[in-house]
C-alpha cells in the first residue's frame, strides 16, 4: 500500500514537472525575438523599397495623404496622453468598403474621423445604436491609424461616452 502511494506521487510529480517544463519551451519558443535598431531600420527599408511601400510613399505626398497625415497630427497630444476628445457623430455607418469592423464617423475639432471600434458584443452594440447623427460624444484613444485605402484618420476608439453615460469602454484582452 506504501509503495503504491509513493509510486502514485512519484508519477504525478513526474507529470507535473514535464508539463511544467513543456510549458516553459512553449513559451520561450512563442517569444518573438526583438530586433535591434539596425535589424529593424534595414527592415524599413526593405519594406520602401517593395512595391507596397513604394505606393504607401506615395500616397503620403498626395494632398489625400497629407490631408490625413494632417488630421491625425491634430489629435496626436490627445492620444499619447488617452485624454478626452470632444466629438460630434456625422455618420452611423463607415464609409463603403471598410473592414473595420464596427465604427462610426466623427468630427473632433472640425475635422472629420473614423471612430473603429472593432469587434462589439451584443450589450454593446445595443447601448451604440443608441447614438445619434449630431449626437455630442466623449473619445479616448490610445492609437489613431493612417491607410490610402481610407480619406480620413482612424480613432481606435477605447472609451465612448454620451450625456456623461459610458456607452463604450474597450476590454483590455490578455496580458498579466
């Protein structure tokens, strides 16, 4: 009964152990390396150098390109610091062909935005249809985007807010 018992504990330690170590490669080998900042500027530049990001260049020097470059430079203060943003909805939907998942248009400081808010749940997306064309919004933001595929700035929106009601709040995933 003893050497049973002890065999029992000896196997469970064992298993224990080996999934504790499998885990531990799992995760070292899932880490992506860092580049240094050599790796990663020759990167860039192999990147402009590629038909990509050739068309990307220049479509930052057309008046579009700079038009969005310039909306984004707008609301940068704001955004490094996920400080409320004043807006104003002029669109309930994104404009044809987005694939942002949900979103709406905005005006922040007289110049127009794709407020993304990705994928919503069903509690959310009801508390959203809520809003209103003209309706006066609370924005935070810890990211704005730029795409030629897009005439306007993208506000990843965290935070939403009506009348001083949340009526969206971004969900932080994973992380420790």
């Amino acid at each position: 009964m003893k050497a049973n018992v002890m065999l029992s504990l000896v196997v469970v330690g064992g298993l224990s152990f080996t999934t504790y170590q499998s885990m531990g490669e799992t995760t070292a080998k899932s880490t992506p390396k860092m580049l240094t900042a050599a790796e990663s500027k020759a990167a860039l530049k192999k990147w402009e150098a590629s038909p990509d990001g050739i068309q990307f260049k220049n479509w930052e020097a057309s008046p579009a390109g700079k038009k969005v470059h310039a909306g984004a430079a707008k609301i940068r203060k704001f955004v490094r610091t996920n400080a409320n943003m004043q807006g104003i909805v002029t669109s309930l939907s994104l404009p044809d062909g987005s694939r942002l998942g949900y979103g709406l248009m905005v005006k922040i400081d007289r110049e127009d935005y794709i407020l993304s808010l990705g994928q919503v749940s069903k509690a959310e997306l009801a508390q959203l249809k809520s809003l209103k064309v003209n309706d006066k919004i609370v924005i935070r933001s810890r990211f704005v985007s730029k795409a030629p595929k897009y005439a306007y700035p993208i506000v990843n929106g965290d935070y939403l807010e009506k009348d001083s009601k949340v009526v969206y709040k971004r969900v932080a995933k994973g992380g420790c």
